[in-house]
C-alpha cells in the first residue's frame, strides 16, 4: 500500500478512498471506506488513459458482471458496479467496481515472502481455484484470469480477483489511433497449435500455478528463450521440485493434449475430497504470511480518510488524452441489452477476433532488471509488437456494428458454428509480474540493492506477415530471425516470440475500419515464467464503427452452446438458519423450504422471501391443498398455511385425528393424487401374555409394532381408510412410494432399507409391488416381477405397464399378469434409475450418467446422451418442465439440460452454491423442481430459478 497521489480520485461513489492497495497493467485498486456504513472495500478503477477505449470499457464491464455472478466462497462479494448513468457526456469517464475488502496477499508476494508453499496448503490453493474453474467450465465459458498477481492467499482460503484477460494482463497501453494494447504472457500448446482456448486451458495455465507455488518457478523456464514456444509445446515440465504426492495430478494438467487433461471438478477432488474450505479449517497460512496478512489487515483497518485537496478529482481518473477518436454512434444495429447477445450471423467470425484496416504502431521494448528474489534474473520490460500493417476485416464482420463481445464474455473465448481457418492467437495469463513491467513507457526502474544478475537470452522476433490476415497464428513456431543488440525492436527494444498468421481471403474493403478501436494482445516476456509469445491479433473494435451498407442488422447472437440462460433469481437460504430439508412447489407460485427450524415461502416470481413459521419445523414436501392453502404434514400433526403469510389457518394434530391408534408416528407420504395423500404410520401396542396354565409361571407382555397405510383426503381434512401392514424394519413404520396411481387402485413398494431381515430373507432377492383398492384399502394383491430386486428403480403408467431396472437393462412387464414386454439394453457395469413416464415416451437415466428417451409402447431407443460428468455415481434424477420440452438430470456435479424431443443438450449448470470459507463444505446434490416455465436448481442452500422452454 501507498499513500493516495496528488492526481488520484478521493470518492468513488458512496466509497471514499484511503490508500492505494495495488497497480495492475490495466487498473488501480484503492483502499476505501463505505461513508454510510464504514465497511472497507477494494475499489478497482480503470486507468485514465484505458478508460476511454469503448473495448476496453466493454471488457472491463462484462469481467465486473462475471465476478458478480461467481460472488460467494473464493470470490468477494461485489458491493457497488460503478455505474453512474447521470455522468455528462463531456465529464471524465467513470469505470470502477467494489467489492468487499478480505486482508490477503498476492501470490507472487506471498512466494517472495515465504518461498515455495507445502504440500497441504498446495492443496487448499489448488482446490480452491478449481472450485471457481467448475464453475465457469459448467457454463461453457473460459476464465482466462489466472495468475501469481490475480490470486490472492487470505487466513482462511485462496480469493480470486480477476476474471478475464483483462483483470490478468501484463500491461496495458492506450496507443494512438484509439488502439488498446494488452499483453498476457502465456500461451498453452493448444494456441501454438492455431487452436481455440477451452476449458482445459485454464486447467493447463492451474499446473503452470501450483508448479510455480510449489517451487517459486516455471516449469519451462530452462532452455534458449527463443526456442519458448517450442519448448512449451514439445518439452516435458520439469517438476522434480514438486511434492511428490501432487506431481502426478500437476503433470496432467500440463498435458500437451487438451483432452487428456482432467477436468476442474478432477482436480478439485483430487486435492481435496472435503473441499478447499474444509481442509483450511484452523489455518493454513505459513506462521510467516499468517503474519503479513494480520499486518496488512491491522494497516488497512488504521487508516483514515485523508484530507480532500479542492483540486483533486472527486471520482474518477482524468478525461481520456486527446488522440483517443471521439466516439461515433453506430446506427447501423441496435445495441444488445447487457446479459443478452450481439448480432452476428451463424457463421460469422466473433467481432472482436476480427482484424480491422489500422495499421499497428510501432511499439518500443527494453530489459529492465528484475526485483531480487524474482524466479527469472532479467526479464523485458516492456514486449511490444513490432512494425507491421493489421489486417483488414472480413466481410462477415463488415456490418457486424461496434465490434461488442454481446454477451458477458469475461470468462470465455467466442464459439460459433460452422468451419473457419483457426481463430487468433489468446494467450491465456502470465504467471508472474515484476514490478518494473507496469511502470508507464520510458520510466526507469527503481533501483536495486542486490546486484543485478546477468540478463536471460532473448528471443528474436519474426516478421509479420503484410497485408490481410485471418485467424490466428500458424500451427508452427516461426523461425527465429537473428537480433540486433537491442533487439529486433530497434533501439532499447526487447524481442518477444512471435507466430506468424496464415493467409486469409481477400476481405471486402471497409472504409469505417480506420476509425474502429483496435484492442491487440500480445504474449510478454515477462515475470522469469515466461514460456512463450503470441503473434498481435484483434480482439474487438470501438462503437464508432458505421455499417457501409442499408441490409439490416442480423438478429441476435445464440447463446453460446452449454452455457445456461441467467437465472430469473437467486436465492440463498440464511446461514443463520438451518438447512432445508425439503423443498417444493406450490401452484407455480411459492416455493416451500422446510428446515428443523421452520417453513418458510419464497416468491417463485421474484426470489424474495414472503415468510417462515416455525410450527412447520421438520415438515415434508408441502402440497395444494385446494386453491388456497398450503398443506405441509409435520412430524406430530398435519398443517394448513396460508399462502400469503404462513399463517396457519387449520391444525389437526395426530393425537385427535387418530385417537384409536394413540402414539402414532407417521412415516414419509408415499405419494399425493390430487387431494387424496397417502401415508404409512406405526404405533406399539403391548399384548398381554396368555394366562398361564396351572402350575406355570405368567409370561411377559410383549410390545407389538403395528403398521397401517392411509389415505387421507387433505381439502376435506378427513381420513378414506387405513388398512394393516406389516410393520417395518425398527422402529417399525415402513417406508412406501406410489409407484403408479391407477382409476381403480394404487401400486405401491416398499423402500428396501425399511424391509425387514425376515423379509428380506423371504424375498429371495426379489422386490415385491403392492395393489391396494382405491377406495377401500383393501390389499389386492402382492407380485414379483422376474429378477427385479428389492432395491431397483421402478415406475409405472395407467395403462397398466410397470418399468423397472433388471441388471443393466430395463425392461417393461405387464402390471397385472408379471408379462414381460419388451427390454433397452443399458451400459455394462451400471444400472437404470427411477424413469419418468411422459405421453408416448419414458426418459431414462443411468448411472453411467447417460438419459434417454423410449417410446412407451415398443420399447424403441428414441435417443440417449451422456451429462458427461466424469465417473460414475447415482443415476441422475430427471425433472421434466411444465410444458415438457425441457429435461434437467440433477446430480452430484452438475445439472444438464436437455431437450425432451431429440435429446439436444442445452446446457449445463454448476456451481459450489452459497458456500463459506469458514463454514461446511457444500457436499449436497443437486436437485431440481419444474414450475411452469422456471426450473428451480436447488443445491443445499443455494436456489437458482432458470427459465426453461
């Protein structure tokens, strides 16, 4: 930290700043106080001179909105996004975030601190970024934000503070022309391929991470620097430093081949089975760190609001400079709304991958000494691109409008469909950062103490390719070309490795291209971890492009493919209280969570709590009750709440509403049919021992589980009948499901874990189906179904046809004769799940983690499609949406949606829910509940409202 500059703005928003914290290539944090409420927060303010740059804003705003969506656990809470519609359009630009302040150091700081970190907190470091990267890997997105400097070690866990390639770069400089210039430092095998990022780069760029935390060094630092791409994409990491019992999983994830890496789910388990929150439980912080975080903590809470200079700004950093283009309105298409997407035909090249007609400024380089204690002993200060025209932009771009990514892309590269050369060099993030490499254009480094070690080789830059370009680098290195003694730059330049670029088709000449804004981003030789450079390409252009011709604008941009919509709303259930225990759906209107505490109603329209009730503590699933009341059946009485305040409006306690059968316990509902709800229920009662013969002593009394199944009509409030079972295993009421509700009677079974020994004995491995007469009670009949066992998934339809697992298959019987009908082959080694019957067709689910769709009647394959979550566990379980067309399996990893017709996986949603650092880790499943045209995710806590089709 540091004391605030002349220049620096004293209030941002309500937050009124006290130090500087941090100066990043492309942002400055500040240390701030909440005026209203006192709560320290990190203010992130972009840099004056960046903030101008209409690409720029729109990469730095939609990385704010990316944090604010993975808020919670390893990401601080945003508190304030900056916006301030009310600036005039002549004032300086405003663009900051807040978030909520955790005492932590950077990475690289804490390795300088402390060396290498050990095997334990490796895993705590590890886990926790993994967390974050299932995340976002379960949305289809790409985080591209990691780094020494981006992650963050607290006193309970590892925070991450950028999310995207902004929030990571090496530097950032307005160039002029209206040009962005941004570097990152690190390019994966895949990129020197020619290839697109994907998720299992930022899972190469986490083995890059823990390498270095694990021996405050890259593992492909040795070698000619000019030989770095080469070397990142053919040599073997050196990791012989690493702890032994984590080499393994980091050199998987350094895999040359993407898809032989594991996923960030893998590696989160891998590292920590309990999660990264649990195994820091009590501390994981060297005595070292622990130390400079209480420091830095005792530093920031010390410090007070300095006195404001009436000639200092009050917001936010100065106007932009002068060379910036001003702004020109595109008329040619619609801005898209923030959260939806751009226009952008099917086929058609992402805009901010397109090169434009500008030709690239000539940039400067130098070697500037590295910080004693840095891994590398010299590095470049500043790698910039050198001399050469930029392309010219496709025609499939030419009246894509201003070159916006559309949708919030902070953590993803741009998918589309169709063939393409390959896309333009990303590098993914550099993993380190003196701090001579942020210091502006010609400043000299502070000096050095220490002497200064001998500079590392460096490497030549190849030449680029004039005239138009497409895509993105070849799938080869390019040849090293000899330097000068400055470098290839010219005087004071620093050299870089550089691809060259294929060639593309002539593009359409597009007379708006030299006022669009130019953002390129190149790999730096920066930090000693450098690995290899990248080749400048464009990533997006300014919003004063104007469309050259009259066609109107193309529609909107798809959502790209896996990623899930936004949530309508999120709700959490409070810490304070205890977690639910059931949940479910009332008319489409409420959603009924039920704890050991309370019930309580959330607005299914809105997210917003309406009410809680402690008489419906520990109360199951909460059923219609009529139009107007809300009935939820509590462990001593039945319950009927009114929907609009919890109020309980009717109570009929079990002790007066079955006064014949005294201590009843009521056991789970087996199932509802409209108002009719049935249930198992037990009571003891204690049977008086024969009178003895003459002679003979008086045996004891016995006490006598005794079982019944009930109907109960819940709009009438009364009970149909009761008819005896056999009691089931202690303490005694068995647990029944509704396997199909027929006109004339209702089939049930028996869980398999309330069976008895004897009956488990008796059943010879075989499971057993109950009839039961609809209006009497009356038992019908008992009967096995071939080798369907005890514990086998089973469902059934009215027309008379029971589905039920039998070894890998399922197969379909005829209910009443035991006929069998037809079978579906499953995967070997798993088993079906519970299927669910829609008209014609039955959805299955395996514990291969496949779901299917069969026609009813022949038993025909329609089609079947893995959630392609690693392994194998319980089979998903399948919720359809209230107009059918949308299937969502739930599991323990994630849920997928598809679509019920043909099986198209639509997307796929993950997330470690509302979990805190200091708190239990999120284990629980998913679980899903169809409203109308909302699916509501459920994953312990954390409740996300999806619309569905």
């Amino acid at each position: 930290m540091e004391a605030l500059r002349q220049d620096d703005p004293r209030r941002f928003g309500r937050f009124t700043a006290l130090a500087r914290f941090h100066e990043g290539a492309s942002a400055v944090r500040y240390v701030a106080r909440d005026t209203a409420s006192g709560e320290v927060a990190l203010i992130t303010a972009a840099r004056p001179e960046l903030a101008g740059v209409p690409a720029y804003r729109r990469r730095f705003q939609a990385e704010a909105r990316t944090a604010e969506r993975l808020a919670g656990g390893w990401v601080a809470a945003p508190l304030d996004t900056g916006e301030e519609p009310e600036t005039p359009a002549d004032g300086p630009e405003t663009l900051w975030t807040a978030a909520g302040y955790v005492p932590a150091l950077p990475l690289a700081e804490a390795i300088g601190i402390a060396g290498p970190l050990d095997e334990r907190a490796l895993r705590i470091l590890g886990a926790g970024i993994a967390e974050i990267l299932s995340r976002v890997h379960a949305a289809g997105a790409v985080l591209q934000g990691l780094a020494p400097g981006t992650v963050l070690l607290a006193a309970d866990g590892p925070r991450l503070t950028a999310f995207g390639p902004l929030g990571a770069a090496a530097s950032a400089e307005a160039r002029p022309g209206g040009q962005l210039s941004v570097r990152l430092g690190y390019l994966t095998p895949e990129q020197i391929e020619g290839k697109e990022v994907s998720a299992a780069s930022d899972l190469f760029v986490l083995g890059l991470l823990l390498a270095y935390a694990a021996t405050g060094t890259t593992p492909f630092t040795e070698g000619p620097a000019e030989e770095a791409a080469r070397r990142i994409a053919g040599d073997e990491p050196e990791l012989d430093a690493v702890p032994e019992a984590l080499r393994e999983l980091i050199t998987n994830c350094l895999a040359k081949d993407p898809a032989a890496r594991p996923t960030a789910g893998t590696v989160a388990a891998e590292l920590a089975l309990e999660g990264a929150a649990g195994l820091a439980r009590g501390g994981w912080l060297p005595e070292r760190l622990a130390a400079a975080v209480a420091d830095q903590e005792a530093r920031v809470l010390a410090l007070e609001a300095p006195e404001e200079n009436p000639d200092t700004p009050e917001k936010t950093p100065a106007p932009v400079s002068a060379e910036a283009p001003e702004p020109v309105e595109d008329t040619a298409a619609p801005q898209p709304a923030e959260g939806t997407t751009a226009p952008q035909s099917e086929d058609a090249q992402p805009e901010d991958a397109a090169p434009v007609d500008a030709p690239a400024a000539p940039v400067e380089t130098s070697v500037a000494p590295a910080p004693a204690g840095s891994p590398a002993t010299a590095e470049p200060e500043d790698a910039r691109p050198v001399d050469a025209p930029a392309p010219r932009e496709p025609a499939a771009s030419a009246a894509g409008g201003d070159g916006d990514i559309g949708e919030d892309r902070g953590t993803t590269r741009f998918l589309n469909t169709g063939p393409r050369p390959p896309q333009n060099d990303r590098p993914t993030t550099q993993l380190s950062l003196p701090a001579e490499l942020v210091a502006p254009p010609g400043t000299a480094p502070a000096p050095v103490a220490q002497p200064i070690p001998p500079a590392l080789p460096v490497a030549p830059v190849a030449p680029q390719h004039p005239g138009p370009t497409h895509g993105g680098p070849a799938p080869y290195p390019a040849a090293a070309l000899p330097a000068g003694p400055a470098g290839s730059g010219g005087a004071g330049g620093g050299p870089m490795v550089s691809l060259p670029l294929p060639p593309a088709p002539a593009p359409v000449p597009d007379p708006a291209a030299s006022r669009r804004t130019l953002l390129t981003i190149a790999a730096a030789a920066v930090g000693g971890l450098i690995v290899g450079g990248g080749s400048v390409a464009a990533l997006g252009s300014g919003d004063t492009a104007v469309a050259t011709d009259d066609k109107p604008a193309p529609k909107p941009r798809r959502t790209l493919p896996g990623q899930p919509p936004e949530p309508r709303w999120i709700y959490t259930h409070p810490a304070s209280e205890s977690s639910p225990l059931t949940t479910a759906v009332w008319r489409d209107k409420l959603l009924l969570v039920t704890s050991e505490s309370q019930a309580s109603a959330v607005d299914l329209r809105t997210g917003k709590r309406l009410w809680q009730r402690a008489d419906g503590a520990k109360g199951q699933a909460a059923l219609a009750a009529g139009a107007d009341l809300v009935f939820v059946a509590s462990p001593s009485e039945f319950l009927w709440l009114s929907p609009k305040n919890g109020k309980v409006v009717h109570r009929v306690r079990y002790t007066d509403a079955f006064a014949d059968l005294p201590g009843l316990a009521v056991g789970p509902l087996a199932g509802n049919s409209g108002p009719v709800v049935w249930f198992t229920g037990s009571h003891t009662v204690t049977v008086k021992a024969p009178k003895p013969k003459k002679g003979k002593k008086k045996g004891k009394d016995k006490e006598v589980v005794q079982a019944h199944f009930f109907a109960y009509d819940i709009v009438q409030r009364k009970e149909l009948w009761r008819t005896p079972v056999p009691a089931g295993r202690a303490p005694g009421t068995p647990a029944y499901r509704v396997v199909v509700d027929r006109s004339a009677d209702v089939l049930v079974r028996q869980d398999a874990v309330s069976l008895t020994a004897a009956e488990v004995k008796a059943a010879k491995g075989k499971g057993s189906i109950r009839s039961f007469d609809q209006k009497t009670g009356k038992l019908l009949w008992t009967k096995q179904y071939a080798a369907v066992s005890p514990e086998a998934a089973t469902g059934g339809d009215e027309d008379g046809t029971l589905y039920a697992a039998v070894g890998k298959d399922l197969q379909a019987f005829e209910t009443d004769t035991t006929k069998p009908l037809w079978r579906v082959e499953g995967s070997d080694g798993s088993v079906f799940g519970t299927p669910l019957v829609a008209g014609p067709l039955i959805h299955t689910t395996e514990r291969s983690q496949l779901v299917g769709a069969v026609e009813r009647e022949s038993g025909r394959l329609v089609w079947r499609r893995s959630t392609e979550v690693p392994g194998t566990g319980n089979a998903p379980s399948l919720t359809l949406s209230g107009s059918e067309k949308t299937l969502v399996a739930a599991d323990a990893v994630q849920v997928t949606a598809f679509s019920a017709a043909d099986g198209e996986r639509l997307w796929k949603f993950q997330d470690i829910g509302s979990a805190d650092p200091k708190g239990a880790t999120v284990s629980a499943p998913y679980r899903a509940l169809a409203a109308g045209e909302t699916v509501v995710v459920q994953r312990d806590r954390a409740f996300y409202a999806f619309p569905v089709a």
